[in-house]
C-alpha cells in the first residue's frame, strides 16, 4: 500500500502517550489518563480490526473468586496474597460499574454459583473449610455478612445432573461484555482519544528521547511515553514479559424455552464455566485437559474441545433438553507463573500492564488506574 502524504504526516506527530492494545486495559488505561490531564494527546493502537484477544470475547463474569480456586490459592501463595487478589478484583469490579454505570454495562446482580460434581468430595471439603474465613474476610471488605453459603437446595430447580453441592457467592453477577467494551471506547473517544484499528506494531525503539513505533502498515509513530497493554501477546513485542497465551474457547446454545439456569456458574475449579445469555446457555472452559494444544496464540476453535464442551452440556448442565448450537469462538488468555498481572515500568517512558489470566473484566480497570498513575508520574 502506497501511503499518502496526508497519512505518514498524521501518523509521524508526536503523541504524549501511545498505548497498544485496544482492550479493556488500554482503553482504562487512556480514559484515567484524559480524565486526569485532558489536554495529553493520546493515541491507542490495535492490529485487530476489532481487539482480538479477551476484551470481547470474554464470557461476562462479573467474578471476583469461587472457593475450590481459592482453596488451591491458600495451599500455593501466602494468605495475604490470596486476599489482595479476591480484594483486587473486587475493587476493579466496583470500579468499573461506577465509570460506565450499570445500566450500560447491562450489569446483572445474578450471583455466582460453585458446581461440585457427585462424588468430588475432596474439592468440597477443601472449599468448605476456606468458607469462614472467606466470609470474615468479605465482611471486613465490604461489610456484607455470608457472601458464600451453601445453595445445594437449588439443585434441582435449576434441573443439574450429576451435581452433589452447589456453593453461592451472592455478590458476583455478570455483564453484557459488547455493551461494556462498547460504552468502554465511546467514553474515551468522546474525550479526544486517537483510536486506530488493523495496525499492528513491530518494534518499539528509544531515538532522541523519542520512542520510535514501528508498525506492520509501515507506519511510523512517535511518542513521549508508551504503554504495552498487548495481555497475551506482550512477548512478542518484548520478549522479557513472560507472558503464556492461552486459548480459551466457548461455545453459545440456540435460544431454550423455559431455561432455568439463570445466574454465572463454576465447575472443576473454574476451569468450566457457564452463564445464561437471556434464554441461552454460553459455556467456556476445558482447556486444562488439553494443555498442550490450547497454549497457542491461534484463535482456531478445535473439535476436541467443542466436544467436550458439548458433552458437559448434555450430561450435566441441560440434560434431556432440545437445543443446537448457535456461536462458537476462542479468545487468547494472558497468563504466567502466578495469578497475578505485570504492571511496572520496564524503562523511563515504557510501561507494561499485561497478563491478566481469567479476570481481566474484574480487574482490568483499575489495571488501567495503575498505569495511568505511574505514566503521570514519570512524565
Ligand atoms: C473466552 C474468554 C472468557 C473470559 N471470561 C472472563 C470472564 O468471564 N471474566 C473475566 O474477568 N475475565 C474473563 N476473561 C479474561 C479477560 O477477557 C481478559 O483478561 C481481558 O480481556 C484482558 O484484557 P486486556 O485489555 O489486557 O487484553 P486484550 O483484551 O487481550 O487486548 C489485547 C489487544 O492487544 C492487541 N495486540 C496484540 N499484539 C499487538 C500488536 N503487536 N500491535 C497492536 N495490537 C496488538 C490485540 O489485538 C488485542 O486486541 C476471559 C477471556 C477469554 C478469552
């Protein structure tokens, strides 16, 4: 492609910020920053025509921790730790209904329910015990009493199979994920924000005192100070992230008359997770049986997974019911060693909000908060 004039001038102007990743965190990150120094010029860049890693793909869990996960977070991380992650996300979650409102993320109060299948007694007993301490901890936090208890009388009434407990946190919900992203972006857009889709950057160099930006579209921009907000693919851009991209794929059932399940749900550790749409059924998860293959960077659904996903469907979630399936899709996780998201400057004017595993929606603005504090203060 022959560039004009016009488009090499627009693209070498200096920006004060430059931010790549058009998700949930570069989008936070460039709404904190013009709401605390209007007048920085800003510009986000995505290669995606549309972002094209979690932040619209994602399944809308408005979560913040169910008790088997967290079990096996006291067994590998100190206590304190375990408590500012579930705080973390917690926060992130509140802040991010009081920037776009409810209404506009199409938030519902729904609760999220813990499966634990027939015969698990081991991942129950782990939970159960966790439960006191979990509830004073929430109390504490938020000064509600008996965030979890046990549900296992719902059982029936929402028609599972092979399900022996069901444990509640009445405090999760979820959200409309589009509406979100959406509100998301026309928020910072109507602030002033450049946002350019189907650009991928390709090197990020310091020249002058200038970072020099590199992109695909043999582009060239300039700016003061840049965020990398890439999530999963942070590593290709600078390797010393070790960030691990991770698959995820889901699928959405065809609408069902007289659905009963209603509300967000776990299962197996959180690895399988599902929501009703209105009167369909979205469910996600299963990449932990084929580890291997769904550590990719590829957004290809697999049959593998699709039917396993399936056959949970089948044989627990809506058995003896009459459906097809409407939507299949993958996003791409970012995850690591440890649960918790890289944010720091990595050298005078370049920052990193990046990895953030299955909770980007919980966390992801006030991930943005964070960066856009360090970028004022190292201006
Ligand atoms: C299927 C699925 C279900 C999920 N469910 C939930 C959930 O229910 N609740 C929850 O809290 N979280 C969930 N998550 C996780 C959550 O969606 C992510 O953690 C979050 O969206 C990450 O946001 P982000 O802004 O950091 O990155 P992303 O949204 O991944 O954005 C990164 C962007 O960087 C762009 N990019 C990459 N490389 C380049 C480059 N070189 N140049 C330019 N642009 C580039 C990509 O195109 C992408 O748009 C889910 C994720 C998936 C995939």
């Amino acid at each position: 492609m022959n560039l004009s004039f016009w488009e090499k001038e627009m693209a070498a102007e200096v920006c004060d910020v430059l931010i790549t990743g058009v998700g949930i965190v570069g989008l936070s990150t460039a709404l904190e920053l013009k709401l605390a120094a209007p007048s920085l010029k800003i510009r986000l860049i995505d290669r995606g025509i549309l972002p094209s890693g979690g932040s619209t793909k994602n399944a809308g869990f408005a979560c913040f921790g169910s008790l088997s996960e967290l079990a096996d977070d006291f067994e590998t991380m100190p206590e304190n730790e375990v408590f500012r992650l579930v705080k973390k996300r917690f926060d992130g979650l509140q802040n991010l209904r009081k920037i776009l409102g409810d209404d506009a993320i199409e938030y519902s109060a729904c609760g999220g329910y813990e499966l634990f299948r027939t015969g698990n007694d081991n991942s129950l007993k782990r939970s159960l015990a966790i439960l006191p301490k979990m509830n004073e901890f929430m109390l504490e936090l938020c000064g509600v009493s008996a965030v979890y208890s046990d549900a296992s009388h719902q059982i029936d009434s929402f028609g599972f199979n092979e399900v022996g407990q069901l444990i509640l946190n009445k405090l999760e919900g979820s959200i409309h994920t589009g509406k979100m992203m959406n509100a998301l972006r026309c928020k910072v857009q109507e602030l002033g924000v450049d946002i350019l889709m189907g650009i991928g950057i390709t090197g990020i160099g310091l020249q002058n005192e200038m970072w020099e930006i590199a992109s695909s579209q043999n582009l060239k921009f300039r700016a003061k100070q840049v965020v990398i907000a890439t999530n999963a693919f942070a590593s290709q851009l600078i390797p010393e992230l070790k960030v691990v991209p991770g698959r995820a794929q889901v699928l959405v059932t065809s609408p069902i008359p007289d659905l009963k399940v209603k509300g967000t749900f776990h299962l197996d550790e959180g690895y399988f997770y599902f929501r009703n749409v209105g009167n369909r059924i979205l469910l996600g998860g299963g990449r932990h049986l084929f580890r291997q293959a769904e550590t990719t960077y590829e957004q290809e659904i697999t049959r593998e997974v699709q039917e396993t996903l399936e056959d949970l469907l089948q044989r627990v979630i809506i058995p003896e019911t009459n459906y097809s399936i409407d939507h299949r899709w993958a996003g791409t996780l970012g995850l690591g060693e440890n649960r918790f998201p890289i944010v720091k400057q990595l050298e005078p004017g370049l920052f990193a909000g990046v990895k953030m595993g299955g909770m980007g929606v919980a966390i992801g603005s006030l991930i943005g908060k964070e960066l856009s504090g360090m970028v004022l203060q190292n201006r």
